[in-house]
C-alpha cells in the first residue's frame, strides 16, 4: 500500500509495523483481500441473517469437518455461548433467564494451568454464562483422576484451551482430557482461537472447537463455534439472549466466510518462505553482534510458523529486551516486537504480519538500536519493576 493511501494517518494513527504476532491491540490481522471484498458488498444489502448464517455453517462445516458451524462477535463471545449451550440445550426460557442458571447443570471443569488471559480472563469468559468455573489440578500439574473427580452431575462442560498462554507442561493431555469427561458423559469444548489446525480437535473427539476469525485467517472481528449440530444449534439460539451483547453484523459473517474460503485455497508454502525470507534477513543482521544471539525458533504450540528470538547480554549489548523493545516502538515508524517475555532478557520477531518489504525495514531499525547503545555514553538498561508499574498506570488514563 501506498503512504498516501494510509488510511491511518487520516485517522491520527501512528504507521505501526507489527512483528509481535496477531495482537488484538493492534488490530489483530491484516485482513485478506478476499475477506475485505466481501465485506465491502455485502454491507450495502439486506441479507436475511438466519440465511448468511446457515451459508456460514455449511463454509464452516467443510473445513473444519464439524456437523455445523456458526459465527459470533469473537472467540470469547464463543466461550461464553458454547458455555451456555451446554447449560441449556434449546430451552429458550432457559435461555431467556441466563446468567441466572437455576436448575440447570452450571458447573464447567478447567485445568487450572489453562485458566490463562488472552487480554481478559478466560474464566470470565465462562463465568459470562452464568457458569461456575471449577479447576482442575494446580497451574503447574493436572492429573486424569483430578478431572474425574472434578466432574459432578452439575457439570455441564469440560473446557480446554490450545494456546501458548497455557503453562506448557504437566497439563492433561487432549486425548486423555476427552476420553475421561466423555466417559462421564460431559462434552468437551477446545478454545483453539490462534491455532492454525481447522480440523484436529474434532477429529480427537472434542464436541465444540472455538477459533478466532481475525488472528490466522485474515477475517474481520469474529468468532467461530463449530462442533455437533445440537451444541452449535443451541449456541446460536443464545443470540436470543446473553449473545444479543455478542452480536456479530453481515459483515462479519460474511467475512469470515471468504476468509475461510481464501484459507483452502492460500498458497500456504508460499506464504511460509516469505516469512523464512524476512527470518534470514534480521537472523543475517544480528549475526555476530557482541551480547546477541539470535536464533529461529518454532511456535509453542505446534502452528506452522517460526519466529526470531533475540536474547540479549545486556552487560555485552549495553542494552536490554525490554528497552530494545521500548525504543523500537519509539521509533520512526514505530515497530511492535514481541516481548511479552522480556524480563528474561530476550523477545522474539514475529513474520506472519509483515507487509512487502517491512522486514527491511525492521533489520535497519534494530541494527540501529544496537549501534545506538554500544555507542552510547552510559548503558541503556531501565528497571523493568519500573516499566511494569509504568505500563499498568498508562491504562488507567484512557483517552488521556
Ligand atoms: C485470542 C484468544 C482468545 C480470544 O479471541 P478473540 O477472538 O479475540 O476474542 C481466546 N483464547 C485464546 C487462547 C486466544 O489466544
């Protein structure tokens, strides 16, 4: 795109470059053309909803190999209305009075070690329903038998969360997960908001998946809930009730669509060696830099997709992660790392969002931080105590 075309200085926005990864702070994604196509006409017509989302559930269903499909505000919402489908099935009354649950099943099992934060707390997500979250082992070890024991005739569901937010080991694992809440008749719900595989968690036995529209697929703001017809069924009917607040418009619907549509048909190693292209690239200008090492590094989780991390001698490099990290997004254009594990000193450049010829321009402005630092009089090392407390009260002052 063009400068001039920037939408974003209209708008007084700073022209970001992101390579912390799809961050809803900074818009999530860039949205694929097909995506952005079709909203763009569908939003000038009436569409009859319950239509565009039967369209949806069918687009959904192919790629994911659910029984049906539907699409909400986001992931999140998701959580809270697979939550409340299994709670109420399709009694609208039921529906009606959430989140007040008498008389129906209201408690929802969670390894402890995935009640995590995706930028909000996922047990709130589930409490939203009305729900009562109740974990499962301790943040660092859950067991089968503790899940078994767990499971009570008020529970309604059993929640797992695939992320690289959750602590990553010592967690039961998903075919271990299934097989013990099945066995006690409870369905399992995965929360698979940014992973890449459509179709894994269904295939191991899960009754709903959640994926998140904007973060790998390149769709608008929305969520996806696809599983067995009668959960899928009944969370949709939410929309009835607690989903009115998580209500996703036709353009979001149908932008999901073509965003799944356009992921079958993504050129997907082509995709993977442009972002190998911009790894080699930073990887090449940090080679031999005293107090950097710099190395390719898979994803947690298993997506396909590799990052650069950066960690950082700061007695060498006279700087540290967290102050690179600071000046970088400073900077002129300003460049968002991720370095949400700064404090051990190293943070990690993410491809998946780059525009062409970003990465270029991400190597000449690390390249120039550190020149900048090793020549600096005194080392550029700030207390990270500090910035934390720093970072918590620049919240509070918004719009200020
Ligand atoms: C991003 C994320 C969410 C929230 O997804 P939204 O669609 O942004 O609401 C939920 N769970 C996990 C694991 C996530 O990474």
């Amino acid at each position: 795109m063009l400068p001039n075309d920037d939408i974003r200085a209209r708008l007084g926005l700073r022209p970001v470059i992101n390579v912390s990864g799809t961050m809803t702070s900074l818009g999530a994604s860039i949205v694929v053309p097909q995506a952005i196509e079709t909203v763009a006409s569908v939003l000038g017509q009436w569409t009859e909803m319950s239509d565009l989302q039967r369209t949806a559930s069918r687009t959904i269903a192919r790629l994911t190999g659910s029984e049906a499909g539907c699409v909400t505000a986001s992931c999140s919402a998701g959580i809270t209305l697979a939550v409340a489908a299994a709670m109420t099935g399709r009694d609208l009354a039921a529906i009606e009075r959430l989140p007040d649950t008498s008389g129906l099943r209201n408690e929802v099992v969670v390894q402890a070690g995935h009640l995590v934060s995706y930028g909000a707390p996922i047990d709130q997500a589930i409490r939203l329903s009305g729900a009562k979250v109740v974990p499962v082992g301790q943040a660092t070890s859950a067991y089968a038998y503790q899940l078994a024991g767990a499971i009570t005739e008020n529970t309604a569901a059993a929640v797992y969360v695939a992320s690289h937010h959750v602590v990553e080991y010592g967690q039961i694992p998903l075919a271990n997960f299934i097989a013990t809440a099945h066995a006690k008749g409870v369905p399992v719900i995965v929360d698979a908001a940014s992973e890449y595989d459509l179709t894994g968690f269904l295939a191991a036995g899960a009754d709903v998946v959640l994926y998140s529209g904007h973060k790998f697929l390149g769709g608008p703001t929305s969520g996806i809930i696809a599983g067995s017809r009668a959960l899928v069924r009944a969370a949709y009917l939410q929309n009835l009730g607690i989903g009115r607040g998580m209500k996703v418009g036709k353009e979001g619907i149908a932008g999901v669509i073509a965003a799944l549509e356009a992921w079958e048909n993504r050129d997907h190693a082509g995709i993977r060696a442009r972002e190998r292209k911009a790894l080699d690239v930073w990887a090449k200008t940090l080679q031999g830099r005293p107090g950097i090492a710099a190395r390719i590094t898979p994803d947690p989780t298993g997506n396909p997709l590799d990052r650069l991390r950066i960690d950082i001698d700061p007695n060498i490099a006279r700087i540290t992660a967290w102050d690179l990290a600071d000046r970088l997004a400073a900077g002129d254009p300003p460049i968002i790392v991720r370095d949400h594990e700064a404090e051990h000193n190293y943070l990690f450049l993410d491809p998946c969002n780059l525009h062409p010829d970003e990465e270029a321009v991400v190597a000449r402005r690390v390249a120039e931080e550190l020149d900048h630092a090793a020549a600096a009089p005194a080392p550029l090392v700030s207390s990270f105590a500090e910035r934390a407390m720093r970072l918590e009260a620049g919240l509070l002052n918004w719009p200020d």
